[in-house]
C-alpha cells in the first residue's frame, strides 16, 4: 500500500470507503467533515492506495496539546493485512516530528475489536469519558 496525503479528487472515493466501514453516522456529513479538515492541518489527511485506488484513509490532527486519530478505516476486502496499522503508524510519525506528546481516538462503545486493534499498537483505555456539544448541525 502507498501512502499519500488527500487530493481533493480522493473525496468520492474516501467517502464511499467511509460509508462502507460504517464509519459515517446521520449526524456528521462526510462531505462537511473533509471540507472542514482540508481547513485545518490537512497534511495530516492520508489515504492508502492499491494500483492508484483508494483502499484506506486517517484524519489526524493536532491543536498543540494533544493529536487525534479520526476516520481510519481499510476497505473491508483488505482488512487484516497490516494495512491500518501502516496508516496509524504514518500519523504517529507525522505528529512525533510536530512534537506532539500524546496522541488520543475515540472508539464507539461495544466496538471491542477496534479496540483490541488500537490495544495491540500499544494504546490503551486513559479512563476518561468523552463529551461533546454541536455548535454547528450538519443535517
């Protein structure tokens, strides 16, 4: 798999990737959620490719505090191949070489093979509840 930062012509690509590991939800528009990222850091925005195909993607970001990992996802006819944590891996380094000292995700409860993922790259649960508040509505 190559890595590569995302090209706006990823975007179709990335999305139905998105909507095929169930990783979009009625309450966030996909197409929103790239238009905002491409905002703010958008070199942290990496896709993974096959043969010039879109089969994976991360959004990282960092607002000098802490790094975040958003919408990982590997196409599910490539999945267990080594290739999210190629991608997890990519952002650490991107975010290690911004001097970022921690990085955080969120994983939907019940998700426990997403989490025992993330648990055998080495993270582990911080015992810390995670809130939040709309300020903009995407529906």
């Amino acid at each position: 798999m190559q890595i590569r930062r995302f090209d706006t012509q990823d975007t179709e690509s990335v999305v139905a990737l998105w909507r095929d590991c169930h990783l979009t939800v009625p309450w966030n528009d996909p197409y929103k959620d790239i238009a905002r990222k491409l905002k703010v850091g958008s070199e942290l925005f990496l896709v993974g490719t096959l043969n010039d195909t879109v089969i994976a993607s991360v959004m990282g970001g960092y607002e000098g505090h802490r790094g975040w990992i958003n919408y990982l996802a590997v196409h599910p006819t490539h999945q267990r191949k080594g290739f999210a944590g190629q991608l997890v891996l990519a952002i650490e380094q991107k975010l290690l070489a911004s001097g970022c000292p921690k990085l955080n995700l969120q994983i939907r409860q019940g998700n426990d093979a997403v989490q025992a993922f993330y648990e055998s790259l080495g993270y582990s649960d911080d015992n810390a509840m995670s809130m939040g508040k709309r300020l903009i509505p995407d529906i």
